[in-house]
C-alpha cells in the first residue's frame, strides 16, 4: 500500500509518498539518498543505523517509515552546520580518535547526540550505557568514550582538557609567516 | 626523542570529518546506472550430493536477468591457495557455506525472491565435524578425489634436538589447549560490484586488502571465461573494517563478475549480517598439545607443539596460519630447542581465513598458559620466569629470525610497573601476564613483499600520493601522510593519500602482517627523499649553495646559516616549474624489504625486524557465578617509533577489546556443520558497557630500518589477550582454563571441580 506522510527531516519540512512495509533506514538511504545512516545488521543489534525522531535515539531499520507522519527526524547529514563546521561531537570523534573504519561513526554519534541534547554532563556510565546499542569492532570503545566525554564537556560550556586540535600544537600549527629561522635546529 | 615536526604528533585521522559527516562511500553506497543485484543460494547440507537443481521457475519471476548454476562455471575457475573451491559447486557440496546457484535481478527483493524459487534434490552423504575424528581411517572423505581428509601442506618445522633436551630438562609440563571459531564481525558486511566495458575489460568494486592480489585473482576468471588479456581495474570503496578478513577474494567476488559478464549490465552483491555470519571465513579454530621445559634456574630448554586445524570444506589462507604459528612457536622467548607439527585437516564446517594475528594469537594462547604452568612448576614468579627468558637485541632465533630492536624487556617492566601500582589483590583477583613476538618488518610470504609509491607536487605546495598499500581504518593514510610530510618539512593536512584504485596506484602484496606502517611507509619516504633532493637541488642552485646547508621545515625552505635566504616550497616549485624547460616535481619508490622467504625447513629471516609487547590484566572472578571481571588492562608494545601515538593507541584499544572478546566471550556457535548464532544478539561482542580501563604504554626503539624508527602494530593488540586472562584467572581462583572462550560456565565448573577435588 502507498500513502503519503509528511515530516521534519533535518529542519526541512519533507512530503513524500511511502509503502507501508518500509524501514525508515530504506526511506533515508534508498528514497531520499541519505547514505550517512549505515545498514550494519537490519536487526536492531549493531545501531550503525541510528537517527533521532524526536529527541529518541532509534534504530531506524526497525522503525516504520509510516509512523514517522508528524514527526522530527534528525540524522548526521542534520549534523554538520551549513557553514561546514562540524558539531561538537563531530569535531571531538575527529579529534580524539573516535573514528577508525568509520562505519558505526553515524550511528554512534547519533546516539550520543541524544544523550547529551538532553544532559551535557552526563557520567560515563551514562554514556556506556547510551552507547551500549552502537557496535564498534575497530576502537574497543577508549577512544568514543573520550570522544563523547569531551564533547559534553564543550557542550556544557566547559573548557576542555584536552587540545582540541593536534595535541602538541608547537611547530605543526604554525604558518609560514610566522617561521623564523633561529628556531629551528634541523 | 628526534626533533620531528610532524612525525609523533597525534594528526586526527585525515577521513574522520568525512566519516563524521556521513559522506564516506562504502561498497553500501556505490550505485551505478543499470546496475542489478545478484544473490546467492547455499548449500542445505555440511554434506551431500546434488542430484537434480530446477531453475526454471527462477528465471521466469519478472526482473530477473540471469541465474547460474555449478554447471556455468568454467573448469578452470578454482578459488584459493589449494584450488578445491569453484565459485558455484555443481556435484557436490561440502558444507552449508558452499555456493550452489546465484541470480541476478532488478531488485534485492526479486532477487531473494528468485534465490527461493531454485529447487535443489540432495543425496545427503556421512559427514564429519571433529578434525581429529576426520583423521581416522574410516572417516568419510570431505573430497574424495583428495584421498585423505589431510591436506597435503609441509607444516614442520625442527630445530635443535627436542627429545634430549627434554632429558636434560629439570621441569616439564605438557598440556592439550583448544582455540574455536571467532569472526571479524567488520560493521561494513561484504560485497562487490563488477561491471565490463565494451571491450570486455572488467572493473570490480570490492571492499578489499590485497587489490594488486584481487586483481590478478580476477585475471585468472577472465582467462577461465575466455577473456585471457583483458584488463583488471580495482577500486575499493572506503572499508569498513578489515582485521585479515579481506586477504583473500571470495566467491561472491566470482560470481558478480560472471553474473556482470553474462548480462552487460553492472552486478552488486551485497551481503547481509545473517550471510556476513555464514559465508565469511573464521579465524582459524585449533588443537594443541604442547610440551615445554626448562632447567633449575628457570632457562627454557625446549618446546615442544603438536597442532590438528580443522581445515573444513574448502581451503583458504586459514590452512596456512602454521607458518606464522611457527613465529612464536620458535622465536618467542630464547628457546634453543623446538619441534612442531600440524596437520590441516578436511571436515564438513566452516573454513578459516586470515584474521588479525595469523594463528599467532592461538599459538600463544597455549605458549603463554604453558609458560604460567611451567613457572609454577619451577618455583619462579611468572614475571621473573619470563624475564629470564626475553628476547634481546641480536640473537638469533631457532627459526632463523634475527632481531634487531627489541624492547621486550622494558615492555614487561613497564606493565609490572603499572598493575602492581594499583592496591593490593582482594578476595577472587588475580594478574596474569603474557608477551608477544610479531612482524614488525614486512612479512616475505609472496614473491614480492612489496610496495610502490608515486609522488607528485603541485604549484601550491601540496602532495599527492599514490600508494600501494590499503587503509581500512586503521590509519595507513595517516602514516603515508605524516611521513612525506616530515621529509619534504610540509603539515599533514598538505599530503592528500589516495589508496584506492589499481588504475592509478602501484602494486602492493596486500595488507596484513602489520607490515603497512613499515612497508608502504618505507615507499612513500623513498618517494619523499627523491622528491626532496629534486627539490633541494633546485633551492641550492637558486640561493647558490649546496643542498646539504639547506633547511627543509614548516613549508619554507632557507639557507641554515644564512636565514634571509629562504622561500615558500610552493613559490620554490612555481619557480621550477616555470623556468625554462620547466620541472614538475615527481618522485616514484618500490620498496621491497630484505627479508627471507621461507625455505623447506621454514627457516629464514621472515621479517626485516620484529614487534614485542606485553599484556598485563587484573581480573575479578566472581566464585559463585564464574564471571571474569576485567579490572585493569595494561599493552605495553615496543612500536620502533610512534608515527602518530593517538592512532597507534587506538590499534592497540581496538587490538585489546577484540582479544578480550576471543578470550572471553566470542565464539561461531557451530553444530553439525550449520552456524547456530548468525547474528549480533547471539555472538557475543563486547560494547560500550563492557569497556575496560586499558593502559598502552608505549616503548619506542628506534627500529634502523623503520620509516623514522617505526615498526608495526596493527596486529599485535590482541595476540596475547587470551593467555594473559586465563593466567589472570588462575592467579585468581586456580584453576586453568585450557578452551577458548573462557565462559563463565566454564570457569564455575572448573571451580566446582576443584573444590570436590579438595
């Protein structure tokens, strides 16, 4: 059966025509050509495929596409600002080593994002626990943990304690200009 | 420390906004116009003949555009090193993996649909499922033209003289230790995409880690089609994990090109996590008996390791993981005398491939418990015992193996010094130790052990690379990257990596063996120092002086004692180029390492130099349930030198959870041939809930021949998990776990054992 539902996606006020038996991950990423939401199981076990649909964090490839009429749905293409600056939990997966083979990546900071909209400073079991959906073969968890740590600190509008950009930032930052030569011993 | 500027910085992962953003393509996402999707129909029996297969009704289901059979592939188009696998199987299948009938369609729902519709007779035949059962005399045959479930491979190797040493040994212990099936469990499941152009040359998307390998296995079905000539173009998508199960190509590889041949239309085949589960290789499952020695003051006099594999249906690279079992068999700690033997042996399960170790992990499994034993045995504390026993730079090893750095001993200082800061042991906690010998130098198991590297520069001062090697996440992007950027004085951000694509990138064997960071590192600094002589000669005739008073740093090149002489590399490299009879600066490497192939006798100097490390765990285990609590997790890995130690710390967090998941709870639930626990719910991962305090010290060597001192690391992480837990266990409550996974069911019964025992 066909039928047309009407919802928040990203902001954007979408209307589209739907079947009955469609996942929201086949509406995002095989109607609408939304590929940052990952199929890791179609089982609800691995949560490569999580969005938010108002305020939740869920497993799209087990939600209806049909139960999402009147409702906000937010995934990590929603994420980035149009400016092309990353979110804060973008920008800390990227800086603290969050990110390997990257294909939990959205789904994780997904859930993650869900998590701190609605306590920035939530401890860590309250992460694990957020997270505990959200598979990851590559990190063994250290470096997301630190990740989403660190972007609930900036989030909650505390500095963080870590560099936010290459650790060291002596030499590696600096630009041309400002190289003198005395400081070098090659 | 050197003073390099790029080099040991911690450099954010050059994809991760990319991945951040959800814009990185994996083989998910690749869409062609045309294109059909192919699926796959498995064997319903571990053993049977076929007798009848109708597909007619396949073929008449509206959309669909073709459907093979065993019967559509040609004679000669035999996968892996042993040749016993056809793509599709047409008399007989060997275990429910096997590949009877494929189809492509418009749709993967009419694909699947038509999958359904094929109707396959059996004549199911006696099969058998214990390697060791698959050896007796009247064991059915898994291949009877093969005459014998085992396979035909020379696993052997001998050195010194084992029974007179065992003699001369003031303590023995002996033991039998068993290792099961585990999977990569890679989030990104497999697939391909194969298209021909007009000409009937042949593209293959594929999420693969030995594109120069893939593409000449992909040449041999061409030739097998009738296509000998032919071109071969392999691109990868970005990869969503690796961990070794990419070193060989697999059937459904095979099938969508022939799928995409028969149709001229491009063919993706696309697996889901039930067939991730089902159709991918293991990690190679094992039995070991073990004998091990030493004398009064605790030196090791021998070794001792009889092994049986069960090999299952086909043949994959999982049947040669001996070879790399033979490194730690022979060469972790100085044992002067060793013997070891192990059979492959045929049998109707699942097959095994590479995954992240090579056998090394399984080996030292039964190494390092035995050491335990042995220390116990002798009176000697287990850290002193292996103490005694390091590896130093210099010797060298019964197989051959000559190790040049070696920081074994201030990796098993560094952990001692970390566990036992922590407060005293309570009631039900042990620690438990166990090192590691690995690669870190290359790994000569082909022809060629190489890779090459293209370089060019363009007029704003930026590099591409064009590299061999593949990044599957681990980082190699980061350390090609990081590397030419110290040598040519530019940032990381200045060096764009491109690894994906056999039409521009040149030839590598492939990545495994943790030889990327070391290998394909070494190329792209050979390409670098080539680029930078051009380069600075060039500078030097500019400022009139000679190349070596020039400095090289932070995109300026300047005269060392003369300051007021410098320039931007960008302006310098517009300058060459513009000149008459201009320059573009363009450099290209094939680095080849001078390690040994194996000889007959297995020995030789298989790698250029070796990685060490030592894992250090405190447990809790709970007496009433059986549960092991991890507390406190130290991996202390001498890497010759951390290119970036943010990556390398999350190789070895990835390498530790993933070895605590072999150790602990992951396991490819097999009965009677047929997997009982395909999915995510059923094989147990750890998550975030289960994450465990890890510590990685890092110990840098300075290796001599590593690009900038570095050795690799991608594997060692989760070698030596297992044994370090089970010693941890037994310091614990006592009592030894000798079968992998340790469960909780396990340890409660060896405790309920002990205490009737008592």
């Amino acid at each position: 059966m066909t039928k047309t539902i009407s919802f928040i996606l990203n902001g954007d006020e979408i209307s589209c025509d739907i079947q009955d038996h469609w996942t929201l991950l086949h509406l995002l990423r095989e109607e609408l050509g939304l590929i940052g939401t990952k199929e890791g199981c179609g089982n609800g076990e691995c949560g490569a495929c999580t969005v938010i649909v108002d305020q939740l964090a869920v497993n799209s490839c087990l939600y209806l596409a049909a139960d999402i009429q009147g409702k906000q749905v937010q995934t990590i293409e929603g994420l980035a600002v149009h400016t092309g600056s990353l979110h804060p939990i973008q920008q800390s997966f990227v800086d603290n080593g969050g990110i390997q083979c990257g294909f939990c990546t959205p789904g994780m900071i997904m859930s993650a994002k869900a998590l701190l909209d609605k306590d920035p400073e939530a401890d860590q079991e309250a992460v694990k626990h957020a997270l505990a959906g959200n598979i990851c073969r590559c990190t063994g968890y250290v470096q997301i943990l630190d990740s989403v740590a660190a972007a609930g600190r900036q989030m909650a509008g505390k500095k963080t304690d870590k560099a936010a950009g290459y650790g060291d930032p002596g030499p590696v930052t600096r630009q041309p200009g400002d190289q003198t030569a005395g400081e070098v011993t090659p | 420390m050197k003073d390099y500027t790029v080099v040991g910085q911690r450099v954010p992962k050059l994809d991760a906004a990319q991945k951040a953003m959800g814009r990185a393509e994996y083989i998910q996402d690749v869409r062609l116009p045309g294109m059909l999707y192919g699926k796959i129909l498995y064997s319903s029996h571990a053993h049977a003949k076929i007798t009848a297969m109708d597909i007619s009704r396949a073929l008449a289901l509206p959309g669909v555009h073709a459907v093979l059979t065993g019967k559509d592939i040609p004679s000669k188009m035999r996968m892996g090193f042993y040749k016993d696998n056809p793509p599709l199987k047409a008399a007989k299948v060997c275990c429910f993996r096997d590949e009877i009938a494929a189809v492509a369609a418009v749709s993967e729902e009419v694909a699947k649909k038509a999958v359904r519709l094929i109707e396959v007779e059996y004549e199911p035949l006696p099969a058998v499922f214990d390697p060791e059962a698959a050896m007796e005399k009247d064991a059915p045959l898994v291949h009877e033209a093969h005459k014998s479930n085992v396979l035909k491979l020379p696993w052997k190797l001998h050195y010194g003289d084992v029974d007179a040493a065992e003699k001369a040994s003031a303590f023995v212990v002996e033991d039998r230790f068993t290792t099961t099936w585990v999977t990569h469990c890679c989030l990104s499941t497999s697939g391909a995409v194969a298209l021909f152009d007009a000409s009937d040359n042949l593209t293959v998307y594929s999420n693969t880690q030995i594109p120069s390998l893939a593409q000449k296995d992909f040449q041999e079905t061409l030739g097998a089609m009738g296509l000998k000539g032919k071109r071969v173009r392999v691109i990868k998508p970005v990869i969503g994990g690796g961990f070794g199960s990419k070193l060989d190509t697999y059937a459904y590889e095979h099938i969508a090109i022939l799928l995409a041949h028969k149709c001229r239309k491009p063919v993706k085949i696309l697996f889901d996590r039930k067939e991730e589960f089902e159709a991918t290789s293991t990690r190679q499952p094992t039995v070991i008996y073990i004998r091990q020695g030493c004398d009064e003051e605790g030196h090791l006099t021998f070794r001792d390791i009889r092994m049986v594999l069960d090999n299952g249906g086909r043949t994959s690279w999982g049947a040669t993981t001996p070879s790399v079992m033979m490194m730690p068999i022979t060469s972790l700690y100085r044992v002067p005398n060793v013997r070891y033997d192990a059979k492959c042996v045929y049998t109707n399960n699942t097959y095994a491939q590479a995954m992240r170790g090579y056998g090394n992990p399984q080996a030292t499994f039964a190494i390092e418990s035995c050491m335990d034993m042995l220390a116990q045995k002798a009176g000697i504390d287990p850290v002193t015992f292996r103490r005694i026993n390091r590896n130093e730079p210099g010797d060298e090893t019964p197989q051959g193996f000559k190790i040049t750095s070696c920081g074994l001993g201030q990796c098993i200082d560094a952990v001692e010094k970390e566990l036992t800061a922590d407060s005293p042991l309570a009631d039900g906690e042990g620690i438990g130790y166990a090192s590691l010998i690995h690669v870190g130098g290359g790994a000569r198991i082909y022809k060629s052990d190489g890779c090459g590297a293209i370089l060019k520069m363009d007029d704003f001062g930026k590099v591409d690379i064009f590299t061999g090697g593949t990044d599957m996440g681990q980082g190699l992007d980061n350390m090609i990257a990081q590397i030419v950027a110290e040598e040519l004085g530019l940032l990381a951000e200045d060096i764009n990596v491109v690894h994906s694509d056999t039409d521009v990138c040149p030839w590598d064997v492939g990545a495994h063996a943790s030889r990327s960071t070391f290998v394909a590192g070494n190329a792209a600094l050979g390409a670098a120092k080539k680029a930078r002589q051009t380069l600075l000669a060039f500078a030097a005739t500019l400022f009139e002086t000679a190349p070596e008073d020039l400095v090289m740093k932070n995109r300026m090149v300047w005269v060392k004692n003369d300051p007021e002489k410098s320039m931007p590399v960008d302006k310098l490299l517009r300058k060459a180029h513009f000149s008459p009879g201009g320059t573009m600066l363009m450099a290209d490497y094939f680095y080849d390492p001078p390690n040994e192939n194996m000889g007959k006798d297995f020995r030789c100097n298989l790698s250029v130099t070796y990685s060490f490390g030592v894992h250090g765990v405190r447990v809790h285990v709970d007496r009433e349930t059986g549960k092991v609590q991890v507390k406190n997790y130290v991996a202390a890995h001498d890497v010759g030198r951390a290119i970036n130690p943010m990556l390398l710390e999350g190789q070895v967090y990835g390498g530790v959870i993933m070895g605590l998941g072999y150790a602990l709870s992951e396991e490819v639930m097999i009965k009677d041939g047929q997997i009982k626990n395909p999915n995510f719910r059923d094989y147990k991962l750890f998550t975030a809930k289960d994450a465990v305090p890890i510590t990685a010290p890092v110990i840098e060597t300075d290796d001599p021949d590593g690009p900038f001192g570095a050795k690799g690391i991608g594997e060692p992480g989760c070698v030596p998990t297992a044994p370090a837990v089970a010693n941890a266990i037994c310091n614990a409550v006592g009592v030894r776990i000798k079968d992998l996974p340790i469960t909780p069911e396990k340890v409660l019964a060896a405790i309920q054992a002990q205490s009737k025992g008592s």
